[in-house]
C-alpha cells in the first residue's frame, strides 16, 4: 500500500474546468441551505425544523467545500470528504429514531422502497459504485498492507465487533438479520470513502501537517512532559467549548425543560433540597397529582430517587440556573479527564482523548439533560485525581478526599458507587499502580463509609427504617416486591416495553447488552464507520500497556455488574447505565489510533509523517459528526423528546396564570409530567397549581380542594395532537362544578 494519486479520475487535472466550475457550485451550494431554512417542507406544524431539514444542509455545506477547494491542491481529499458528508446525511435519513422511547432502526427494506425518496436510495447507490471504482484500482495494495501487519484472528475479531456492533435486536429476528447486514452494509461503504479521502491527501503537504499535529498535540511517550504538566490553555478551551455547546443544545434543543419523566422529579427534589426540606404534606387529591417516583407515605410527599444528584441539582435551583448545572460539570469533567490520562499516558494521548471527548455526542448529549450521570462522572474522576495525588504527595488528605467522592458516587446512583469503591480500593492497595501509603487507604475507606452512610440517616427520615431505600419502598408497591432489586430471578422488572423478557435471566442480560453495545457504537463518537472500530483494533492488536488494561479493567466491572440487573437503560442518551464507561472507552480508542499510525508509518516508500494520515481520518470523521449526527440528534430526537414540552412555562406568562388552578387534560406522561415540572414545592403559594385532569370525579374533589382559585382548563398534546392549549379560563369553581 502505497499514498499516491496517480490513479485518480484525469478530469482532477483540468484545471480550466475547475474554474468555470467554481462558481456554479457556490451558487448550488448557496441555493441549498436558502432551501434548507425557507422550504415550509422542513418544518413541523409550529415552524420548528425537523429531521428532514439535517440532509439539504449538509448538501449545501459539501457543494460550498467543493467550491471553496476545487482550485486548490487539496480537491481530491475534499471531493471524497464531500461524499463522506453527504453519505453520513443520506443514510441517517433512513433510519427510524424520532422522539418516542424506543432504539433507532433503519427502516425494513419494504419500507425503504416504498417510503424513502427515491434519491436518497440512487446517492446510496452513486456512492457505492464509486467507492467500489476506487478501492478496486488500490485493493491489492490495501491486501498487502493488512497481511503485513494484522494476523488473520486479529482482522476476523475486529471484523466481528465491526458487524455486530451495527444494529441491535428486533422482536423479529428476520428483520434484525437483515437490518444487521443492510447497517453493516453502510458503514463499509462510508469506511471505503474515508480510506479514499486519506489516499487524496497530497503526499507533499505530510510533512508540513505533521508538524502541525505534532504541535498541536504533542510527542507520544513524553515523559518529561508529563512529569511537568498540568492543566493548560488547549484543555481550558475544550472545557468551555464542552460546557457552551452541552448549555447551547439545552437552550434550542432541550429548551430547558426536563424530558424523562425521572428529570422532573430530580428538578422537584432539587427544589425540595433548596428550600432545606425532604417531604411536603401530601396533596389534598393524591390521584390529581400523581408524579412517576413521587411517593405519598401517609401523610407525607416526597420523592423517591436517591439525592446526591438533586443535592448538587439543588444549587442550580437557588442560583436560579439549573438547566446549567450539567454542562459546567461537564467542562470540569474534561479538566479531570485530562489531568488523569497525562498520568496515564502522555499529553498527545490526552489532548487527542479530549478532542474525542468535545465531539462525542454521548458526551455532549448527556451533558445536556437534567440525568445524574455526568455528576456520577464528575465525582469518579475526582476520586481518581485524589488517588493520584495521595500516591504522589503521601498526603492522607487526599486519600479523605478520594473516600469522600467515592461515597458521593454512592448518593447519586448506588450501584455505580459500589463499582467505583471496588475498583479504586483495589487500585488503592496495589493492584495496577503503586500501593497508597496506609494512612490514605484509611482515610480512602473512612471517607466513603462517612459520606456513603449519611443515606442511612436519609432513609430512616423518609421511609421510618434506615435500610430501607425510598427508590426501593416505591418499586416494591407500584411494580411488587422484589421489582427492582439486582440480580435474576423471575419477578425482577417493572413490566417495561423496553424490558425484554418478564424477570430478569441471561439470556435478558445478553439482549441488554447487545443493546448498550449498539448504543455505545453509534453515540460515542456519532462516526459514519460506527465509533467502536478504533476500540477494536486497541483490544486484539496485542500493544496493551498497563494502563490499557486499567480501562479494561474498569469497562469489565461496569459490563459484569450491569449485566445482573434487569434493566439495559433504556435509549435515552445512549448506553446511560455504561456511561462512567466513557474515559476508558476513549483512551482505548486513542490508543488504538496510535496503534493504527504506527502501522501506517511502515508504509513501502512512504514519509515519516505517515502517521498522520490516521489522525486527519479522525478529526474528519469527528467532524462530519459534528455537522451530520449532532443537528440530526438534536432535532430529530431530543427536541419535544417522548412528547414532553415546555409549552405550559410560555402559556403562564401569556396567559398570566397567577394564583390559579390548571386542570391538564391528558395522559399521566408526557402531558402531565411536564406542567408537573413547574408545580410549587408548596401547594398554596401564589402561583399557578398543575393537577391531573383524570376524569370526572377527581376533577370535582380538586375543584373543592382549591375552591378560591380561578380554574384554567388546558389540553395536553396527546389530546391536542400539537401542543399545550388553553381551552378555558379562567373560571370560578363553582361555575365549573355546575357545568
């Protein structure tokens, strides 16, 4: 294998073509996004753009890159970049995702020639056809360079991951095998168009660019640097770019508004903690304002989850800023990411992870909900950098400090601080590192036992019994004993459509984990080629270090002790449940990366700076993500996700709700749920009150229950078809009640 152009198309030569050509392109690709934003066709009802909206602009981009290049010495690599871009487009418009709670898909193939426009199916076929005419005139090249550096089990494994990680379960299994092989299919395709692009690099601009990468991103194996290295402007700007673009994707995408019906109750929990209390009187009619993990103990209300994450929450709510919280956690997540992988590894390794990690829509994404996940996150790392510190300094006050984030890691979801405390405590002790000194493995145990066990405290003030979790008292009387505790048996499970099987065995274990693996490969890095593959060649390329097997290791405990409990997640911003996964599935692929460039610098012929070539791949891939998946994502599934909008927040100011009672027409979820969100904490101050319009009779005993508020009558969307309506208001309950 060898870089050249010779064999590309002669009309790249012709020079006067290019010129006259350029400015038709300008136009077409001007033309495009003037369609893209103006045609109603892209629009919902309410003038919102649609997932549709996502392929005419990525059109308009690659005909404007084209224009911008096609004079240029680099139009070879942007006329394959452009087809990256627009292949990428094209082929998540097949697929089903949408804004209800289920997996993507790519449509049956019935479907896909009776549905799909019929353009999108013949760039399908282009494509392929001129992938297929450049990889044929370089195949034996590409053959002689895998059979050099990979044995056969090593391209059969990889291959393997490759195939399986593509598509996940479907109820029908001839349906799932032919969408296996129709996604496999597709990502070959777009693989073919990224190794041409990379062929089109002009050979005379690798050295130059490697000098550039090289300062942009360091040496490998420095270890000097490493040594004298801390936190630095390129990893400051990646935390503020994380953070704006996490708040940004909250503000259009997510409007600020909780989507998961677990988020709202996070939010009134927040608000609960915010105001120093843990429960509130029970409402005066239970069934008007029945809430999913709200629990009425006799007289008492509150919510069930446990509160390390509404305990950080919280402080957005007094600041007046909670929809903010995530994206700054997330942005100290990347200075922590940074700060333990320079431990780890070096500062190329580091700075290519951070770059991943700014692009990785699981990353972003989950920053910019209302979830614990990222606050989980947040405080595993700080545990690692408290180790790191302890081994370092000696100091037992890191070892405290560690303890404590473990134990904070217990407050927010209990399983993963279980994951956590065993996994550092055997990194603590000497297992994968340098044993800590005694004093700080005991302030390490002191610490998580101290903080993990105030939850007792917690629980015997909410539930009477202090082993008794409020999350489990709930799931025992709406789901039956048992229903939520770990492990297998037949009456795990809440009865969920997403719960494959009743109870939980193996076999629901695997399907889980079939799940979450075709989650983590499409929305890790949102890469064209499924993001997995560099993971991949880390795992079977025989180079893992000691620090490779430390993220093994972690990916291994979270896999194994997941694997017994009945529930995948869900899809909900990806593999949710894997996601204290993310760093270590990062650092396996930059390393993978780098296994993937030191085989390219053995290139015949070939320039030093051949390396590089894997690294331009990357950041072009990341890239096309950034313009495809990311808008694509954010439009197509999260805004007005599962039916849950804000529309009850606008319609208070329009309509100046005030002191009032909303009756909310609709189902429990999403259309309650979300007024749900902006109840009070207390029931009589003066604002506006959402109860449940259940039926007839509950509506009466609400109505009697407030009988001195004006009354509003508003339809939710799943009776509106659209969005929140008033329909009548305001009115006297008495009036009400005769009516």
């Amino acid at each position: 294998m060898r870089v050249t152009t010779s064999t590309n198309f002669k009309i790249f030569k012709n020079t006067g073509f290019f010129k006259a050509l350029r400015p038709l392109l300008w136009l077409s690709g001007i033309s495009f996004f003037v369609w893209a934003f103006f045609d109603p066709k892209f629009r919902d009802a309410e003038g919102f753009v649609h997932g549709g909206f996502c392929l005419p602009f990525s059109i308009g981009l690659a005909l404007t890159t084209l224009a911008w290049s096609i004079t240029r010495k680099w139009k070879k690599f942007a006329f394959w970049f452009t087809i990256a871009l627009v292949g990428q487009a094209v082929g998540l418009q097949l697929i089903d995702a949408g804004q209800y709670l289920r997996y993507q898909h790519y449509k049956p193939l019935y479907r896909l020639f009776t549905e799909a426009h019929p353009l999108l199916l013949i760039y399908l076929g282009l494509q392929t056809t001129i992938v297929l005419a450049g990889i044929k005139t370089r195949w034996s090249k590409i053959q002689d360079w895998l059979g050099c550096n990979f044995k056969r089990w090593q391209l059969f494994t990889i291959g393997l991951i490759f195939f399986i990680s593509s598509a996940t379960v479907s109820h029908k299994i001839s349906l799932y095998i032919v969408e296996l092989f129709f996604a496999v299919f597709i990502q070959t395709v777009n693989l073919g168009t990224i190794v041409l692009m990379i062929w089109a690099i002009p050979k005379g601009s690798l050295r130059t660019l490697g000098q550039k990468l090289g300062r942009l991103l360091g040496q490998s194996g420095s270890a000097k640097f490493r040594e004298s290295a801390g936190i630095d402007r390129f990893v400051v700007i990646a935390a503020v770019w994380v953070t704006f673009l996490s708040a940004v994707l909250n503000l259009v995408s997510y409007q600020r508004h909780p989507h998961v019906t677990d988020e709202v109750v996070y939010l009134i929990q927040a608000r609960y903690l915010a105001k120093g209390i843990l429960s509130t009187p029970a409402p005066p009619v239970p069934e008007a304002f029945e809430i999913y993990l709200m629990r009425i103990q006799e007289d008492r209300w509150y919510p069930s989850p446990p509160v390390g994450w509404p305990l950080m929450l919280a402080l957005g709510v007094l600041l007046g800023v909670p929809w903010l919280v995530n994206p700054v956690l997330a942005g100290l997540n990347v200075l922590l990411s940074y700060r333990i992988l320079l431990e780890l590894y070096d500062r190329r390794t580091a700075r290519v992870a951070v770059i991943l990690l700014c692009f990785s829509p699981w990353y972003i994404f989950m920053a910019m909900n209302f979830m614990t996940h990222t606050f989980t996150l947040t405080c595993t790392l700080a545990a690692v950098v408290a180790i790191i510190r302890a081994r370092k300094r000696g100091k037992a006050i890191w070892g405290w400090l560690a303890g404590s984030a473990v134990g904070m890691v217990s407050l927010i979801r209990p399983l993963n601080g279980l994951i956590v405390a065993g996994l550092l405590g055997l990194w603590a002790v000497g297992v994968g590192g340098e044993r800590l000194r005694l004093s700080a493995v005991a302030g390490l145990v002191l610490g998580t036992i101290l903080v993990g066990a105030t939850v007792f405290p917690y629980n015997k003030l909410l539930t009477g019994d202090p082993s008794v979790f409020p999350i489990m008292a709930y799931a025992d009387e709406l789901f039956g004993s048992g229903s939520n505790l770990f492990g297998f048996g037949p009456d795990r499970g809440m009865g969920w459509s997403l719960d494959p099987y009743p109870g939980h065995s193996p076999r629901d274990g695997l399907i889980n984990a079939n799940l979450n693996l075709f989650s983590v490969n499409i929305e890790l890095f949102g890469w064209s080629i499924g993001s997995l593959l560099p993971v991949a060649l880390m795992f079977f390329s025989g180079s893992l270090r000691r620090s490779d097997y430390l993220m093994v290791a972690v990916i291994a405990a979270i896999f194994g002790v997941y694997f017994f409990y009945y529930y995948s997640g869900g899809p909900d911003f990806g593999a949710r449940y894997w996601f204290l996964m993310i760093l270590p599935l990062v650092a396996l692929a930059v390393r993978g990366i780098q296994v993937l460039e030191q085989k390219f610098q053995s290139l015949p012929a070939g320039s030093s700076n051949n390396g590089s070539l894997v690294i331009v791949a990357v950041f072009a891939l990341s890239m096309l993500s950034f313009v495809n998946f990311f808008p694509w994502r954010a439009i197509d599934k999260y805004y007005h996700y599962r039916g849950m909008r804000p529309d009850i927040r606008i319609l208070a100011k329009e309509r100046d709700f005030g002191k009032s009672l909303v009756l909310i027409r609709g189902n429990a979820r999403p259309d309650y749920a979300s007024a749900a969100a902006y109840n009070p904490v207390d029931l009589n101050e003066d604002v506006p009150v959402y109860a449940w319009d259940k039926n007839p009779e509950i509506r009466k005993q609400v109505l009697n229950a407030f009988p001195a508020r004006p009354i509003w009558m508003v339809n939710g969307p799943t009776v509106n078809h659209e969005k929140f309506e008033v329909i009548k208001g305001p009115l006297s309950s008495r009036a009400l009640l005769t009516e």
